[in-house]
C-alpha cells in the first residue's frame, strides 16, 4: 500500500480511534479533469468512530479537516468523507 495513505491512516487512528477506517485513493477518476495535479490526491475516507458521532455532522467534518490539516494544503485536492 501507498506509505502517504498509510500515514494519513495512522493519524485518523491517533486523533479519532474509529471503529472502522477505509481510505480510498480516487486520483485515478479525475485524471481527465482540467485541473488535474498528478501530484494531488483525490480521497474517500469513510470511518465510523463514537467521538465523531458525538459531533454534530460540520463539526465532526471540521475535526478531520483539521487532523489533516498540512496534507491539505499540499498534498489532497479533494476529500470525500462518509460517516458511518
């Protein structure tokens, strides 16, 4: 597996211990967007974790946001979240 994504993971883990974890890379479906940066990831994450839960849903999106904050700014494009 991609060691970037394994680093994104180990983080999710740390800040939010979820129950369950997938993050997806989907680079490869926007390739043919006109803005695309190969060097730009386009992520799915969808986790299920009783701290987000306790969240309202902004605030929750807000707090992985804010985990993920550096990689953001210069590594992910887009990022998909799906709560469970």
């Amino acid at each position: 597996m991609n060691t970037y994504l394994d680093k994104l993971k180990a983080r999710i883990n740390e800040k939010f211990n979820p129950d369950k974890l997938l993050l997806i890379d989907n680079s490869n479906l926007h390739s043919k967007h006109k803005f695309f940066d190969s060097n730009k990831y386009h992520l799915k994450l969808i986790i299920k974790s009783e701290k987000l839960k306790k969240m309202k849903r902004i605030d929750s999106h807000r707090a992985i946001f804010e985990a993920l904050d550096e990689e953001m700014k210069k590594k992910i494009h887009a990022l998909e979240i799906i709560l469970e």
